[in-house]
C-alpha cells in the first residue's frame, strides 16, 4: 500500500479532498465512505 502512494500521488489529492470537504462541510459519513470504497475499488481494480 504505501508502494502505491508514493508512486501515485493523485491518491493523496483525492485523500486530501476528502479531507478538506469534510472539514468544510461538517464531517459527513456516509460521503466519507462512498469516497473511501470509490477510493478502494480503485487501488484493488476490481
């Protein structure tokens, strides 16, 4: 996993995103793990 991060650094955008929007707009758990699984999915390629 931390292979793939530093490799792939639109990962920690994408993460940093998520972050950030939370952080704007009050944390929101179900947007946090719909992005996480979309998130997942992608590293995994299933």
């Amino acid at each position: 996993m931390k292979e793939y991060i530093l490799k792939n650094k639109k990962f920690l955008v994408i993460l940093a995103g998520i972050i950030a929007l939370n952080y704007y707009y009050g944390f929101d758990a179900k947007f946090t793990i719909i992005n996480l699984l979309w998130i997942f999915i992608n590293i995994v390629k299933i």
